[in-house]
C-alpha cells in the first residue's frame, strides 16, 4: 500500500514537472519575426530582388551622413534618446517598469559621457547584441532584438550620422532596479533566448515592396516592440504578433488585418495616411508615442517606404482581441445625460465641446473627431484619461494641438469626464476610477 502511494506520488510529481517544463517551453521558443509568411527565406546576398535594406531608391546616391540621418529616423533613435525638453539625443528619459526606472542613455559623440569613444565594433555589438563597451549588458527596454535585424552597413550609417552631431556634455542617471532585475548579465540569459541574432533575410517568394515593409517594421520601426503583447519573461508574444500592446502607459492597439479589434476595414490610404501625418480621418489620430513616432520617424519616410510598411502590415495574420468595433455616431440630443455621469457632462461641457463637439465630430478639424477612434471605445480609458492629462504629444506649426489639463483638473474629474467620453461617444462605457487616474499620472 504505502509503494503504491509512493508512485502515485511520483508520478503526479512528474506530471507537475512535465507540464511545468511545457508551459516554460511555450513562453520561451517563440515563432521569429518572419515565421508566418512560411516562403523560402534567403540571405541578402542570395537574395535576386532589389535589396530591401538601406535606404530607398530616392536616397541611392545620397551620401553617407544622409543615408545615416534617414535610416535614424527610421529607427526613431530621437524619442527614446530625449529628455522632455532636452538636447535630442542625449539621454534622460525615463521609462517606468514595474521593477523600476530606466534612463536612456546619451547617444551624442562626447567621450566623457556619451559614444564618442566608441568603435565602429563596439556600436554594431551593442545594436545587434545589447553588449555595451566593456561588457556591459542593456535592458531590452533598447530595443537591440529588432535592430538585430539591421545590416552592419545600416547601423554604422547610423552610427555616422550620430558622430556628426554636436557633442553633449550630460551624465546618465542611473536607473533604479532593485534585485533580483538590477543583474545586468541576467540579460546575456534573455538574448539567447529572445534575440534572433541574425540579420535581416528576406523571402524569395514575396515580392521587393513586402520585403521592403518586413526589414522596416520588423527592423529599423521595431513597431512589435510597442504592439505586441508581452509574455511572462518581457519578449514579444509573436504568437499574438502586432495583437497590442503597450507604451509608456499608453495602449498601443492591434494592428493586425482583424476586422473588429485591427485594422481590417481600413482602406490602404487611411493607413497610409495615419503612418506619414498622423491622422486618418474617420479612424484615428495618433497621440502619446506613437504621434511621437509619426512627428519624428513616419514623417521622414519617403511615400514608397510608408506603401511599403502597410503593405507588410496587411499581410500579417489577423488577431482578434476583446476590444469592440467602434461605434457610430452619437446621440443628437446632449441635453441627455449619460446614467451616472454629470459630472462628466459638466466637464465636457466646459472644456470639451468647443473644439470636440456635441456630436464628436470636431470643430473646425478632423484631428478632433471623438467618433470611431479607437481610444474611445476602449473600456479601459487609458488613453483618453491620458490626452486629457498629457495633451496630444508634440505641438508642431500647422498641425492641430490638444494641450494637457493635468494641472487644470483633479483626478476625479479627469475620471468623471473620460467615462462620459466613451459612454457617449464609444461602444461601451468605461468605469476608470480617481485611482486610476492618479497612477496614468504618476507614470
């Protein structure tokens, strides 16, 4: 009696370690970036089509230091290199985890305290690597398991053009992890598992515009980094490839052909028209990062570029999440008020309607539609409590501008009025609490 509770014992041990093992298994060997499109996949020398690296045909005889400034702003090294209000490019901007603070570092050519000193070498090692000089491991807050894909000759041109730049004298701050997350060679551990390694290779069955798309968003755009869902060790659930995710608090939503939750209903123009200006009227308007993406990345591409990122866009695998269709328009009458929400009525009413308007239209612009965005009809809030705090993002000549009211209003209002927002102009009503609100703003 007692051997055969010893093997069941035993062997509910094993089957608790078997499915253990199946679940580590399941969150560490992802599908890579291109895994989906199946194809032959080929080196770049074998490759039989138009390179689908550097920089477009528009720039082939540029020289060295242009090529380098567009294939920067392809990889959007400005944002995350710049503090609010600072040099571009010399660090300080914070990034809020959950297990601390991080500051980007300065990427500006003085020696002391920036790259200046850095080898061609030790530049593409930390790209593709995250492997500073001396052995110092980076946090994949740097986002080296996309650039991984970038060729050596992209990255030093990259690298050229940031040594062109005028050295800033700016000391890194340092970052605030406590253990076990403050053990940088933990990272050596992550790359082997998450960071491809290898560049770019195109796929001999897709045509030079796909592949074109593949290396910029997979590469240089790292567009997954921001949406796609994370998994339990920090990497790309590439098995929800481009499904949502997050930044800097901001929801950065699905992006895949899904005709609910994605893009799927969107025309080719109106992609393209959100990627180069930020706004595609009757869908959305870029805000938070991602504005910051359009302002200091999307902007400087070329339009055969932009074509050729929504062409690899549309071809992704569509991922259905929870967040509902955008609704229609919204009730004529707003003497109506929505159940439990005056408050927010009187808020919008007062700060909102002048520019939004009553029926979400907008005033005056299309930037400042509420209707169909899909912020509004996200039950979670987050960014509409967000724009309300932060405003739009950049203030650019000649582009509409919301400002933050973060200073204006009191946690409680800012939640009162963004449940109005989506109550009235969204698919379901949101319920973000003062709470809520109070940490959007302490992030």
């Amino acid at each position: 009696m007692r051997g055969t509770t010893k093997r069941r014992a035993l062997i509910a041990a094993g089957v608790v370690v078997a499915a253990g093992a199946a679940v580590l298994a399941h969150a560490v060997f992802l599908p890579g970036p291109l895994d989906f499109a199946k194809g032959t996949r080929v080196s770049l020398a074998d490759y039989k089509g138009p390179s689908p690296t550097g920089v477009p045909k528009e720039l082939a005889n540029a020289a060295v230091l242009e090529r380098g400034a567009y294939l920067t702003a392809a990889a959007d090294c400005q944002a995350c290199h710049t503090a609010e209000g600072g040099t571009p490019y010399a660090g300080g901007r914070p990034f809020k985890l959950p297990f601390g603070t991080l500051y980007t570092p300065n990427i500006t050519p003085d020696a002391e305290t920036g790259i200046g000193r850095w080898t061609d070498a030790d530049f593409l090692k930390a790209v593709h690597k995250g492997v500073a000089p001396g052995g110092r491991h980076l946090y994949p807050a740097f986002p080296y398991a996309s650039y991984t894909l970038m060729t050596d000759e992209d990255v030093l041109a990259i690298k050229a053009y940031l040594f062109s730049l005028a050295p800033v004298r700016r000391a890194n701050l340092p970052d605030t992890f406590s253990f076990p997350f403050n053990q940088r060679w933990l990272m050596a551990v992550w790359g082997a598992f998450f960071n491809p390694g290898h560049r770019f290779e195109p796929v001999a069955d897709r045509g030079p515009e796909w592949n074109r798309g593949a290396y910029l968003v997979e590469g240089a755009a790292h567009c997954g980094e921001c949406h796609t869902p994370r998994t339990l060790f920090q990497a790309m659930d590439t098995r929800h490839k481009f499904a949502g995710g997050q930044a800097e608090g901001w929801n950065a939503y699905n992006i895949t052909p899904d005709q609910t939750s994605g893009i799927g209903t969107w025309s080719a123009p109106e992609i393209e028209a959100y990627l180069a200006q930020g706004h595609a009227k009757g869908r959305s308007v870029a805000s938070g990062p991602m504005r910051e993406a359009v302002e200091l990345s999307f902007s400087k591409l070329v339009p055969s570029d932009i074509v050729a990122i929504r062409t690899y866009l549309q071809s992704v695998p569509a991922v259905h999440t929870d967040l509902p269709a955008p609704a229609g328009p919204a009730p004529r009458d707003h003497g109506t008020a929505v159940a439990g929400a005056i408050d927010g009525k009187r808020m919008f009413e007062g700060a909102c309607a002048s520019c939004h308007a009553w029926s979400g239209a907008g005033v005056n612009s299309a930037d400042a539609q509420l209707t169909a965005k899909r912020a509004v009809n996200d039950p979670s809030a987050a960014n509409v409590a967000l724009m309300i705090l932060k405003g739009s993002g950049p203030q650019v000549a000649g582009r509409p501008y919301m400002p933050g009211f973060a200073g204006a209003y009191s946690d409680e209002e800012i939640a009162a009025v963004a449940n109005y927002v989506t109550a009235r102009f969204g698919a379901v009503a949101s319920t973000i609490t003062a709470q809520d609100v109070a940490r959007l703003r302490a992030d």
